[in-house]
C-alpha cells in the first residue's frame, strides 16, 4: 500500500527469487535456451572433431602423396642408374671387343692404343708394342 517503500509485494518475483521461499525462480524458456547452448556447443564439439578429422584425413593426403613422390623418384633414379650402367657395360664391351680386334688381341697394345691414339686410323694401320715402343704395322689393302 501507500504506507511501505517497498515496490514490491510480498511473494513477488524478484530477479528471480521469491523473497518467501528464497528458492530460485524456475524459469524453463532460460532451461530451454541453455539446453539449445549446450546443444550448440555439442555442435561446435562435432564441428571441432569434424575438423580434426579433415585434418587427418589432410595429413594422411600429404604423407601418401609424399610417399608416392619419393617411391616415384626413387623409381626413376634408379630407372636412370641401370640406364647408365647399362649404356656403360655396353660400350666398354664394344670398346674392349673393337680394341682387341684392332690389337690383334693383345691387352698391351690396347692399352697402347687408347694411350697414343695409334691404331684408330681408317688406314686399316693397327698399332702393337715391340719392346716398349709403339709401332705401326701397315697391312696391304
């Protein structure tokens, strides 16, 4: 009434309390709406996991790729070596095979020969060694 200075009728909600009972209003929009929070951060919870999936998912992608690269390339090298080694074993058994034919079969003269150069001409020369020397032995056309 007009006699109190209190706004407020005794059992009146007040920021949600009752002043009677002292008990907290109970309020289910505010229950709803922090349950709707929970259920967001949940999402956010899901989100979060999504993305940490994405990134394993990301990071298996780069260590297969990485692993496919470096098979790849460890291919190809040594696709490259056999190449070489390949190209090599050829040429020295043409090397070998021609010089010996050229030397008449002597290791020393074909070892001469690739020494001096003698011997390679198409003069039909072959070169041999006759005590220590390099000699040029000339065969009839």
């Amino acid at each position: 009434g007009a006699e109190s200075s209190n706004l407020f009728q005794e059992g009146d909600w007040v920021n949600g309390y009752n002043d009677d009972e002292g008990e907290e209003e109970k309020d289910d929009d505010d229950d709803d709406d922090d349950d709707d929070d929970d259920d967001d951060d949940d999402d956010d919870d899901d989100d979060d996991d999504d993305d940490d999936d994405d990134m394993m998912v990301a990071a298996a992608v780069v260590v297969v790729t990485m692993l496919v690269v470096v098979a790849a390339v460890t291919v190809v090298v040594a696709v490259a070596v056999a190449a070489v080694v390949a190209v090599t074993v050829v040429v020295a058994v043409v090397a070998v095979v021609y010089i010996r034919r050229l030397s008449r079969g002597s290791f020393i003269n074909a070892l001469s020969m690739l020494v001096t150069g003698d011997g390679f001409g198409d003069d039909g020369n072959s070169g041999s060694v006759i005590n220590g020397k390099v000699q040029v032995v000339v065969y009839p056309q």
